[in-house]
C-alpha cells in the first residue's frame, strides 16, 4: 500500500522536480554517512596533550587560547592524505594548523617526507598512535577545528574541501 502511494507520489513529479528531489536526497544521505561516520570521534572539550613538533616546539592546549586551530591527523601511506597536503600547507599560511602525523614512523621519515613533498605545516610525530587515541581517530584523514575555549567546534573525516576548513575556521573564531 505505502509502496503504490509512493510510487503515484514520484509519477506525479515534473523531471524538474525529480532531480531537485535526488539531489535533495544525496545531500541529506551524504550528512547522515557524515554522522554516522564521526559518532566516535571525541566531542566538546578537547583533550589536553603536550606534544613537541618535529621543529622541536612544544605544543600544548595553550596552542587554541588565541585563535581556532585546525588540528589535523594524516599517515604518509594516506592516498587520500596526499590529495589534500597541498592545501592542508595553504591553510597553515592563513589559520593555525597543527598536524599529527599517525603511525607514519618517526621524526626522520616524517621530515623527510615533507622536505620530498615540499611541506611546511607544524607537525607532532604519534608513531603509535597515542594522541589519535585521545581524540578517537581510527582512520586517516580526520581534522578537529578547536575554537578558544578549548571547545571542539567542527570534526570532519575523509577528504574536505580547502574552502570547508576555511569556513569553519571562520565560524570557530566568532
């Protein structure tokens, strides 16, 4: 019965109408594999951690009292973390970035890969993964926008768009 009703619904649609209505669909399917997909990631404050980069600079949650930070998660072995590097390295000119690079080796092979690879984001090496513990992060790329108050505004895994990290960036700073 629900079956016909539905079926009558969709006949009665313009092909304009239709394709408003797929795509409308697609979003809303795409939002909710979003959600589905970062329900275990931490969320609200972020966890406190004290790391040093590989430029030997000590970072800590006093990194985002001043302003947002992105703090990004990626491996060298990432396929999809290599499509974003490019612009990972573009936002960390105009925002505060922090990177962690997981079970990616050690300090050498990470600065290494960054040198080959023509990198300069700040980078905290988690050989065994002990920080991407703390935020929950199971899979490569997965990016926390943080806002002042040590809050945990926006979390994304998978690939986003330079001009997505842009806007939260934005967002997290009002």
């Amino acid at each position: 019965m629900l079956f016909k009703k539905i079926l009558h619904w969709k006949n009665s649609l313009t092909p304009w109408q239709g394709r408003v209505l797929f795509i409308v669909l697609l979003i809303v399917i795409y939002f909710m594999a979003q959600l589905y997909s970062q329900r275990h990631l931490v969320s609200g404050a972020a966890p406190l951690f004290n790391a040093v980069s590989i430029k030997h600079k000590v970072i800590d949650q006093n990194v985002w009292q001043e302003k947002p930070v992105l703090l990004h998660f990626w491996a060298t072995w990432c396929p999809v973390c290599k499509l974003e590097q490019g612009m990972i390295n573009a936002l960390a000119k105009d925002y505060q970035v922090v990177t962690v690079a997981m079970n990616s080796g050690g300090a050498d092979a990470i600065e290494q890969y960054l040198v080959e690879n023509e990198l300069d984001f700040p980078v905290i090496v988690d050989p065994e993964g002990d920080l991407a513990r703390r935020f929950s992060v199971t899979g490569v790329p997965t990016g926390f926008v943080i806002d002042t108050d040590g809050q945990i505004r926006f979390k994304e895994i998978g690939l986003t768009s330079s001009w997505g990290w842009r806007l939260r960036m934005q967002l997290a700073a009002l």
